[in-house]
C-alpha cells in the first residue's frame, strides 16, 4: 500500500474521522460511487475492444488487452496470453490506467 498520501486524501481522511452518524456516511459512499463513475467513463474515453491497455489493482500495475466493454467494466485478457487457457479479467474502469502504445 502506498504510505504516501496526497495532501487531499489527508485532508478527508481527517474529515471522516470526525463523521458521527450514518446518514452522513451514506452521502459521502453516494458521492464516492459517483466519483468513481466519472473517472471511470474518463478512463475508457477512447478505448476500443482489441485495445492493450494498464490497469492498476493493490498497487500492481497490469497489462492486458480489452475483449469485452460494459457501461461500468471491461473484460481483460493477460498480456501475451492464447486463445486457450487465458485469463479474463473484469475490471471496474476506474481501474484503468491507460491505453499502451504499441510500437509499430
């Protein structure tokens, strides 16, 4: 996990200690699902099926290319994989850190 917050996460992690009631709570994980949706449609902006891209998950970074897009997910196949025996993941776009440049 990264140690280093940014000032901003600072700055809410000491607010929400300070929160005391759960219609509070309530406000504040309406407004997370929401900003997870608008980073999310950010992310996928311009992203196509076929397209190799990162995506971030516990620190990791991965890489994969795009084999299904849903309104909130897309479905990965590990980089370098075959048709047989590959891995799909299901990623929520928030996750994705980009589209990879492939060298031509």
């Amino acid at each position: 996990m990264n140690t280093t917050f940014s000032p901003e996460l600072v700055a809410v992690l000491e607010a929400l200690k300070k929160i005391d009631n759960q219609a509070d709570l309530n406000v504040i994980a309406d407004r997370w699902k929401r900003q997870m949706t608008f980073i999310g449609n950010k992310a996928k902006t311009g992203l196509k099926k076929g397209d190799t891209i990162q995506w971030e998950y516990g620190g990791i970074v991965k890489t994969g290319t795009i084999v299904k897009m849903n309104r909130k997910t897309v479905e990965v196949a590990n980089a370098g994989a075959s048709p047989f025996g590959r891995t799909i993941t299901k990623i929520h776009n928030s996750m994705i850190i980009g589209k990879v440049k492939v060298a031509a």
